[in-house]
C-alpha cells in the first residue's frame, strides 16, 4: 500500500529557506517511470503543483518558482526532499507529498500525503 | 503553459439533482492528459478521473467525464450526500502540471 508522511517545520521565518521531508512507503524510486512531486495549496485557494522528481532522477519543477526550489531523493531512506529558498508570507500553505507512476494508467498523482502546513510569518 | 479555467465556482445542487461542471484549456490538450479531483475539508484531493473519461477503482459510475480539444466536462449524476466537495481539474504531462481554480458543489 503507497503511503506518503510530509514533514518539516510549521512556522518559518520570512527570507529563510524553507525544508520539507517526504517519507513514502509501499514503493521505489528506483522502480521505473515512478516519481514523487510536491504540490502546495494556500487556505482556500487552488492547488499549485511546485516539483517532480523520477526513478531516474530528472526533475522538473514550476516555471514560476523554479529558481527558489531544489528536489533531491535518498532512495536509501525512501526519502525525497523540498527546499524553498527566500520565503515569503506568500508561501503559506498546506504541502502535499505526492506519488505518481509515468508508465502506469493514471500517468499523474493518484497518492496524496497528508500534508503539512506551512505558515511564513515573522 | 496550459492555464485551466473552470466554471462555474459554486454550483448550488439539491441532492438526487445532477451537477455538471466544466473545465477550459488555454489550448488544445490531449484527452488523456486530463484528470479531475476531488476535495472534502480538511482532506487531500482525491484523483476519481484521469485520460478525461477513466473512472478509477471504487469510484461510483455516477461520476462522468468527457470532453476533448480545451473542453471538458464533468457530470455527476444523482447527487448523494458525499458527492458535496470542491472538484478540480488537472492538466498533466511527465514535465508540467497545473491545476484549475475548483469548482464547489454545495447543497441548494
């Protein structure tokens, strides 16, 4: 059974970079076309899909933040991390730990942690 | 870059009533690149729809989606009580993803 537990700080501090840690379970990031993303949602707003990263370890990120975010994985630790730098009040928002599988049917996010909330404030 | 419109923003439905929500691309998408979420309080996005038109596992035949070109459309007939969240559609492809503004269904 997939599973995904996001964790890392809840209050972070304006201009400081922000650490998020996913742990998943029940899969691989080594296993083909299977990747782990990031995707954020403000209180009451949208979803905004911010970083993916595959078995193979290409990335991709959103055009609009790619330059204050970094994904690594740990497949040793089945561990994929999100850091986003220079944060903003703007970037408050609930994180989701995402899992989807490039080869599989659904092609997109069919497993959600979660998520943790993150409040930028000083 | 896609841009997902949806419409309306809260569609007002009394329950055993059908609801029929839309979603617009900002150019041309392929069909199986569509998927749809949906969301109760509280809860992460739930994928029930994706390739447009595919039901995944356990999720009621009374959920319908269909569309191609920038328009698609989801259908939800016979409201039940669970049925009453907000739904969003999704653009996805291997390197981008985006997601529309949601579209809530409340009880009238």
């Amino acid at each position: 059974q997939v599973t995904l537990e996001e964790s890392g700080p809840t209050l972070v501090k304006p201009t400081e970079t922000l650490t998020l840690t996913c742990n998943f379970y029940g899969f691989s990031l080594i296993t083909s076309g299977v990747g782990v993303g990031w995707i954020r949602q403000p209180p009451g707003k949208t979803l905004e899909w911010l970083s993916v990263i595959y078995w193979d370890d290409e990335k991709h990120y959103s055009p609009s933040l790619r330059s204050r975010l970094s994904i690594v994985k740990d497949t040793s630790k089945n561990q994929v991390v999100l850091s986003v730098t220079n944060v903003d009040p703007a970037d408050t928002a609930t994180y989701f730990c995402v899992y989807c599988d490039s080869l599989g049917p659904e092609r997109t996010f069919e497993h959600w942690g979660h998520g943790i909330l993150v409040t930028v404030s000083s | 870059e896609i841009v997902l419109t949806q419409s309306p923003g809260t569609l007002s439905v009394s329950p055993g009533e059908r609801a029929t929500l839309s979603c617009r691309a900002s150019q041309t998408v392929t069909s199986n690149s569509i998927a749809w979420y949906q969301q109760k309080p509280g809860q992460a996005p739930r994928l029930f729809i994706y390739g447009a038109s595919t039901r995944a596992t356990a999720f009621p035949d009374r959920f319908w989606g269909s569309g191609s070109g920038t328009d698609f459309t989801l259908t939800i007939n016979r409201l039940e009580p669970e049925d009453f969240a907000v739904y969003y559609c999704h653009y996805y492809t291997t390197s981008s993803f985006t997601f529309g503004p949601g579209t809530k269904v409340e009880v009238k």
